[in-house]
C-alpha cells in the first residue's frame, strides 16, 4: 500500500546506521528481517484480501517452517458448505424508509488505487463489500437470520468480473447474542474457533496449528491483540492499539466481531489513532493515524503518518 514506501525508508534509514556500527553481514541480515516485517505489518493494517484467522496464522506457521502440509481441524468432517452467493456490483442504495443515521457508503480511492464500495438492503443492512486493491478485486457477502445477526460470510476473488469464492466463515451465537463459534474455510485450510468471554477479554482457541487469539477490551474499543501459536512450542504476536472519542464508521455496519479478528480495530466503538506491532521475532513497529469528521462525528477522512489514505463517504447522514 502507499504507507509502506514511508515506514520502508524509515527502515532503510536504520539499516544505514546499523552498517556504519556493525559487520556488513550481520547488518544485511537484518536489513532484511525488518523489511520483510515492516511489509507484513502495513499488510496486516490495510489489505483487507486476506482477512482471515487462519490465512495469518498459516503465514506464521511459514515463517516458522512447520510441516505445510495442511492443517485441517478435527471438527471439518460437520463442516457447513457454503451458499454460493457470487452476483454483481451494483452501488449502495437505500430505501425512503431509512430515515437516519450514518452508513459508510466508500472509502479510499476504489476506482483508482485502493479502496471500499458498501452495498446495503432497503432495511439498511450491509449486504455485500466491494474491495479494491491495486488490481485485485474482491466481494464480501453477508447472510442472516431471522434474528437479523449475520450467520455467514462468503469472500469471492473477482477474475475478468467473475467471482470466484475464496473463503467463507459461519457464525453460532448464543442466547445472549455473543458469537460463541464460528467456522473459517480458506480453501486448503479449515478450522472451528471456540470463542469465549471473561470481562473484557475475549478469547478464540483452535486446534489448527494450537493457536489462540486474546483480545483486550477497554470502552467497547480492542487496546491489545495477542496471537500464540503452541505447535512444537511457543510463539507470541501482539498489536496494541490507541484509539480517539469520534465514532467509528464500521461500527454501525453491526459485523460480527470474529470476521475483524485480523482486523480488531475496525469493530472497535472508536477511530484507531495509533497501532504497534510486535512479532514473534521481537521486531516492533507503529503508524500513526488521523482523521477529519463530520458534523455527526464521523471521519471523512483518513491519514497515516506520511500517506493520504482517503475520503469515506457516507449514505443519509444528517437526515
């Protein structure tokens, strides 16, 4: 993304120093691991093409060379099929019913580099996500009960305006309303998390790979993630986050939390202003984020510390 030529010439700046104070092959060495973590970590905070749990932690499971071969959860053999919803884009709408309230119509720049179209039902519910990024484009869908909670999502890769599913997630809640499992199918990867609550504290346990995702709440916003990986011992990833008093635009969208699990800070109450990720090699960086609003107190623009990342349009707001 554009964010990454800054944070990679910070990098680059570092490495420069280390070679003036240290040997030329230690210092390529770790020229390298810091590049290589500073282009995962602007992943991790803007793509949204790979989204899920299991896509991050196979990546992890690389880094670390565990077996490729892929691990498939001993709950697969119920596993739920997909719907198969595919469709077109056709731009976000809304009926003369929906009186008020402000729904996030776009963000970025999606017919240019990067960015979100939301398409929405005449109740006002999302119903499906256009994604753009440089190039590659991809569409969220959501189904629901009759409870109005969304029991599934189904992510298709577009190639030559055909959608082709890559991924899909199926949501179980409880009496109280709280996800309480949740199946995610990747393709070659497939799990079921448990999901449990404690405070503010919400824990999702699988056996793929061992892992456990733990995140830590504070005023309805996520303030740390941590990811360990337990298979052939213990790796630890964290993400701390800083958060402003203004509304977030993805909150009103009522997306079940598990389908943010990657990216927390969307599904928190409000606007992300500071991210620090550290991996399991210990290499730490943060960005900086900020934000213009509106009259109802939500952003219309989004800033990082050297990039411009976009205009978000809003559907009826004022009304």
């Amino acid at each position: 993304m554009k964010t990454t030529f800054g944070l990679f010439s910070a990098f680059a700046l570092i490495a420069i120093f280390l070679i003036i104070s240290c040997s030329k092959e230690n210092n390529d060495q770790q020229a390298e691991q810091k590049a290589s973590f500073n282009a995962h970590n602007n992943y991790k905070t803007f793509s949204a093409i790979n989204n899920s749990m299991l896509y991050h932690i196979s990546d992890i499971a690389k880094k670390l060379n565990f077996a490729e071969t892929p691990q498939t959860s001993h709950f697969s053999s119920h596993a739920p099929s997909p719907s198969f919803i595919g469709g077109n884009s056709s731009g976000s709408s809304l009926s003369p019913e929906i009186q008020s309230g402000c729904l996030v119509s776009k963000f970025g720049y999606p017919n240019q580099d990067y960015g979100w179209i939301y398409n929405y039902d005449a109740t006002g519910r999302i119903k499906y996500i256009n994604v753009f990024d440089y190039g590659d484009e991809m569409r969220i869908f959501f189904t629901y009960n009759s409870m109005g909670q969304i029991i599934k999502t189904e992510v298709y890769d577009v190639y030559d305006g055909i959608p082709e599913l890559s991924s899909y997630d199926v949501f179980t809640y409880n009496a109280q309303g709280q996800v309480v499992q949740f199946y995610e199918n990747i393709g070659s990867y497939e799990a079921y998390f448990a999901v449990s609550y404690e405070g503010q504290t919400v824990k999702y346990t699988t056996d793929f790979y061992d892992s456990e995702m733990i995140y830590q709440y504070s005023n309805g916003n996520v303030v740390k993630e941590t990811i360990n990986i337990t298979y052939g011992g213990v790796y630890t990833e964290t993400t701390t986050y800083q958060f402003d008093n203004n509304r977030n635009f993805w909150k009103p969208l009522n997306i079940p939390q598990p389908f943010f699990t990657f990216y927390a800070w969307m599904e928190s109450v409000n606007n992300m202003t500071k991210q620090t990720y550290t991996d399991f090699e210990g290499y730490s960086s943060s960005i900086n984020f900020w934000y213009d609003y509106n009259s109802e107190g939500y952003p219309t623009y989004m800033y990082s510390d050297d990039d411009d990342l976009g205009p978000i349009d809003y559907l009826n707001c004022g009304k």
